[in-house]
C-alpha cells in the first residue's frame, strides 16, 4: 500500500470537496441531534439554510485554495485514490499563540484502522515546525477518535504534548497542543 499526502491547488480542489459532505455526514454520528451537525431544510450539512446544494457548499470551501500563504489543503491518496484530506491553517485562522491548526481531518471508511490516518497527519505535522493545536468532539460518541488523535500525538511527540477540555470556537471541546520545535 502506498500512501501520499499532497498539497492540493485550486484544479485539484474538487476532490476535497468531493469528500467533505462525506466528511460532514461522518461527524454527524459523533454528535447525535445538535444543531449544526444536522442536515438544514435542504439535506446539506451545514448551519445555515441559505445553503440548498452540495454546489452552495462547495463554493464556501474556495478559501482553502484563495488563502496559499495561511490554508494548506492536503489530499491524502492511497494507492493514486483519493482516501481523505487534512486541512490545516496557520494565523489568522487559529488560536493565539498557535502555529498550525488541523482545522479538519478525514479518511473514509475502507482506508480506515490500518495506520493509514495517522501515518497521513504525521507527514503533515512533519512539513510545519511550531506550535500545534487541534480538538475534538469530548462526548462519549466519539471515543474512537479521541482515542485515535490520543495515540497519534503521543506517538508523534513521544508523549510531549497537552490535553484540555475547555472551550474553542466550535464550543466544548477536547483540545491537544504540542510543540514540534
């Protein structure tokens, strides 16, 4: 099995894009019935009615490649398929005092529970040095993936790293810092 984590540009944009109500769709399960990880009045996964097709959503998602200086799209493949993404920003796009941001992070159902994920993240926390934070949903549905981002950080940073529950843009959150420097 070959695995690639690649930056993407605007003509490869659509295959993250592709993905991400797949991506939506999964962190619904990790949330039940609140509002936000719940289809609007339209069946799209997102907050807000205005948007009342998978192409609304799309066109939102344009920052990732208009902002190159701040927003790194990366595209994990296995095997040449598109098997899920990472987005990461940089500031003005995350906490203060943080570098790098796993803003969102997906692999799709068959690549998982074979190292493909945290092989993938770990080749992206390689390519930027500083101080690093991401979160994840605390309740009890989603123990798999605090127990996934647990393991890959611990291994990541031999152990070095930090781990909060407390309050994020996004509401309460389990929340993981480390340094790479």
């Amino acid at each position: 099995m070959t695995i690639e984590v690649r930056l993407t540009n605007k003509n490869e944009a659509y295959i993250i894009k592709n993905m991400y109500p797949l991506y939506l769709y999964d962190l619904s399960g990790h949330y039940g019935l609140i509002p936000g990880h719940i289809p609007n009045n339209h069946g799209i996964f997102e907050d807000s009615d205005s948007y009342k097709t998978l192409q609304d959503q799309y066109d939102v998602q344009n920052i990732w490649w208009e902002k190159q200086k701040y927003l790194f799209p990366y595209l994990i493949l296995v095997d040449d398929i598109p098997a899920g993404f990472a987005l990461i920003a940089t500031p003005p796009h995350c906490s203060q005092g943080i570098d790098f941001f796993v803003n969102d992070f997906f692999l799709m159902q068959p690549f998982r529970g074979n190292g493909v994920a945290e092989y993938a993240i770990t080749r992206v926390f390689e390519r930027f040095t500083g101080k690093w934070e991401l979160f994840t949903n605390p309740s009890e549905r989603n123990a798999i993936g605090q127990k996934f981002w647990r393991k890959t950080v611990s291994n990541y940073t031999k152990g070095n790293y930090e781990e909060v529950l407390g309050l994020t843009i996004d509401g309460n959150k389990l929340i993981f810092r480390f340094s790479n420097t």
